[in-house]
C-alpha cells in the first residue's frame, strides 16, 4: 500500500474515531499519530508517545479495529504501536510508568494472531467475544443456554439457532461465542462469520463478475455458519433465493446454522415463507435488556478486564442511568475512564457523574457540518430533492428524509425548534418537535433507521475531509 493510500484511510479512520471519543482527550492522544503499514490481519500504527500508546490500547483499540477494518475493507485483528518522537519532557516519563503499572499482563495481541493464523477459513470471528466474558442474567439465559449447547454439539442441538433481540444486547457476541469456542476446540473446523450486509454485497459482486460459483462453493463448504442480522435480507429476491440453497445445502448436510435478527422470522417484512419457516425449525432464543444487577455485574466485568477498579457505587450510577443497551452501557464507561484519565481525577460519585454528562454532550455536535450539508446530504441519500422536502407534499418518501434532516439539524447543530421549522419551508415548531420524537422513538425500534444514520453520519465526515 502506497503512503497517501495509507495516509487517506488513516485520515478516515480518525474522523470516525473522533465523532465517539471526546475532543481534547482525542486530541492528545492522536496527535502526531500516523498509519504506518496495513494489511489484513494487521496494522501498524505511530503514535507520539508511551502515554498515547497505553491510553488508545487501553480506551480505543476496539474502535480503531472496528475503524481500521472497515476503510481497509479487510478485517484487521492485530495493532502494533511504534512510538515516533522521543521525549523530552521527564514529567511524560513518569505518568508513563504509572500507566505501564495498571496495564494487564494478559495483552490481546497474541490471541488475535492464534486465531487469524491458525484458522483454516478467514472466520472474521473477534476473539474478544466468548463464553467467558459474556455475563449471564435472566433475561439472556435461555439463549446463552442455546449456545452453550450449539457450541458443545454443533449440528446437532439446535438448527438452526436463532437469536433475537434489539440492539446491543449482545447477538454479535453470543453467536461469534459459539464459532470461538468450536474453533478453540477444534481449530480445523471452517467457522465463517458474515454480516448479513456483507452476504449480500459479496453475492451481488460475484453475480455481476460471473464468478458466482466461487460464492457457492465459499459458502455450502463451511461447517458452522453464523449470519448476523438476517433482517437485512428482506426485499433482496436474488440474496434471498441464494440464501435458501445455501441454507439447505448446509442443513442437509448437518452443518451448523446460527442466525440473528432484531425480530422474529415471521415479523420479518418481505422475507419469503419458505424462509421464515426454515429459520423457524430449530430453535428460537430472545435476548432482552439485563436488569440493573446484571447491568452492574457486566461493568464490574469490563473494569475487570480493563484491569481498573471503579467503587460500586460509580458502577451502579452508570448502570442506572444507561438503560437502553448494553453497546451504550460499555461506550459511557470507557468515556468515564477516559474522564478521569485524562483529567487525572480519582473515580468518585461526583466526578464519575461529572464524566457522565460530559460524555451526553461530547457525542453530540459535528462541527464542520452546516445546515446545507446535512440537507443535501441526506437529500441525496434518500434520493429526493431539497424543493419538494421543504414544500407542502407528505408522501412517505418525504416525510422520513424530512424528518431525519430535522432530527440531525437539533441533534447536530444544536438548532431551536423554531428555526428548525423555518427552514424546512417555514414550517410550525410543534412540527419539527413531533418529527425529532418519532425519530427517536423510532430509533429505539429499528435497527434499521439507526444503520441509515450511521451511514449519513459518515457521508458528513467524508465530506467534511474532501
Ligand atoms: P447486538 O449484536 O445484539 O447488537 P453485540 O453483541 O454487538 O449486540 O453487543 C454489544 C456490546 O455489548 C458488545 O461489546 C458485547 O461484548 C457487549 N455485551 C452484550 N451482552 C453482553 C453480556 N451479556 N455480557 C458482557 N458483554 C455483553
Ligand atoms: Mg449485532
């Protein structure tokens, strides 16, 4: 890879990074950093400093892989961080040897390798999710259980396993379990994990190369087969009739089938009969939100892992207060202690309650991005024209582009419902007020909507880079 290719992904990279991380703590700890060599599996990094070094390990890791592997197209498991500036300052030295201290000694690294080299298939699995770092309560107990069982007797117990339940609650984590644990087991059975997207996009791709034997024989020849967010497939007729003989011929033959989704088969829009009933043969698992106990026994988990020690009482506040999923509840611990770190404050009540609000108001505004942006960004995204979003029709495929560009003009720029209303064709504040709300009692329902969000999000920062 050539130095600007490697230097625009970098670039790309840190403006995802920079929209979950807080300004001043991502400032020092991505100064002067750099992409230095990619490839799949692995990347190397430069960063500034030790102090830079341990804190992006300890903080950002996951989402620089997550990052990384997505503007790199191929997943990149491993990250090794050489520091480029000597330092000068013997104060540095010293708040190095603090952080090396509280580093665990059970470093990622090699785990990553084992699997990546050992594996027979790219299985795509993170080894991060296991069975043993997945807390059980009683909300996901019945498919814990099931894949528990899956894992112990693939082919057989239940299939196919279908898991399902809204976001962030752990479906990734619980199916990629299963694929970790036949793998530790028996390192030579072809495990392949695929996001239902990528089954899609790569199914499309080999159709139009004419290639699409090479996709048969990649998927009909696995063992175990996870595919994650099945829902993706409605209305896709070409994805879902490959999808069927995929199904069967892996069925016929007893290998393993887990899939996930946010509903059950039958509540799936556009997803053809024989579909739903076949994802309906084996076994049907929900996962629901844990309640508070579970809630605070997965962060003491997180801290364990992270090698920290927060007081119960800080670990019960975030609990409390984060009820929406567990995604949520991870990403408002790393910003407590990236708080306090950063500031060098103790982890008491009152400055974890502090990082806490710093945490709501640090995710929101997108600076650069400007009222017109955001409107033709999510005009074209939609496929529709600025004109008709601000006159008077409401037809479905306006009401939502409108809608969201209400949604993103208050959540981004901080816009008052008056002058959200003035510029979408003078309309009254109650209207913009209503649009805002369904939208976000919306994205509490629909994975959906929150990947279209995501996606725009994206185009902003592209943009926002050109
Ligand atoms: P989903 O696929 O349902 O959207 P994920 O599996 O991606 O959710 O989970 C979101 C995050 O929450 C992941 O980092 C995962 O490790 C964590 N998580 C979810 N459930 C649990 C659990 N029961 N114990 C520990 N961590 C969990
Ligand atoms: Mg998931």
């Amino acid at each position: 890879m050539t130095e600007t290719q490697l230097s625009t992904i970098w670039k790309l990279v840190l403006k995802e990074l920079e929209l979950s991380i807080s300004g001043t703590v991502f400032k020092t700890w991505f100064k002067k950093s750099s992409l230095l060599s990619l490839k799949p599996g692995f990347a190397e990094i430069g960063v500034e400093n030790n102090f830079a070094k341990n804190a992006i390990k300890k903080y950002a890791e996951e989402r620089l892989v997550g990052a990384l592997s997505k503007q790199a197209g191929f997943p990149v498991t491993s990250i090794s961080y050489i520091i480029q500036e000597v330092k000068t300052a013997t104060q540095q030295d010293t708040s190095t040897l603090t952080l090396e201290a509280t580093i665990t000694p059970t470093s990622t690294v090699p785990v990553f390798q084992l699997n990546s080299k050992e594996a027979p298939v790219q299985s795509n699995l993170n080894p991060r999710y296991t069975f043993s770092t997945f807390i059980v309560g009683n909300r996901n107990r019945l498919a814990y259980a099931a894949a528990k069982a899956v894992s112990e007797r693939p082919g057989i117990a239940y299939n196919p396993l279908y898991l399902y339940g809204g976001v962030g609650l752990g479906k990734t984590h619980l199916m990629q379990a299963v694929g970790n644990e036949i793998i530790s087991h028996e390192p030579q059975k072809r495990v392949l994990y695929v996001s239902c997207e990528n089954f899609t996009n790569e199914f499309v791709y080999h159709l139009q190369k004419g290639k699409i034997d090479d996709f048969k024989k990649k998927y009909r020849t696995i063992d175990v087969f996870l595919i994650d967010d099945i829902q993706f497939i409605a209305g896709k007729a070409g994805s879902q009739e490959e999808f069927f003989h995929t199904f069967n011929a892996l069925y016929q033959t007893n290998r393993q089938i887990i899939l996930t989704s946010d509903k059950v088969p039958s509540e799936i829009p556009n997803l053809e009969e024989r579909l739903s009933s076949r994802f309906a043969q084996g076994m049907i698992a929900d996962m629901q939100l844990p309640d508070l106990e579970t809630r605070q026994a997965i962060l003491l988990a997180k801290c364990q892992e992270k090698g920290i020690g927060l007081p119960d009482e800080t670990l019960l506040f975030i609990a409390e207060r984060v009820e929406t999923n567990i995604r949520e509840l991870e990403g408002a611990l790393t910003t407590v202690l990236m708080h306090l770190e950063a500031n060098q404050l103790p982890a008491t009540l009152d400055s974890v309650q502090q990082a806490l609000r710093s945490f709501h108001t640090s995710q929101k505004p997108l600076k650069k991005t400007s009222i017109e942006q955001i409107c033709s960004i999510v005009c074209e995204y939609y496929n529709v024209e600025l004109k008709d979003i601000q006159g008077p029709h409401r037809q479905k495929e306006l009401v939502k582009p409108r809608q969201i560009i209400m949604y993103l003009l208050k959540n981004e720029l901080g816009l008052t419902f008056p002058a959200i209303g003035r510029q979408i064709g003078g309309r009254d504040h109650t209207t913009a007020m209503h649009s805002v709300e369904k939208i976000e009692k919306e994205m509490k329902k629909s994975t959906e909507l929150l990947e279209e969000l995501k996606r725009i999000k994206e185009l902003f920062y592209v943009s926002s880079t050109k």
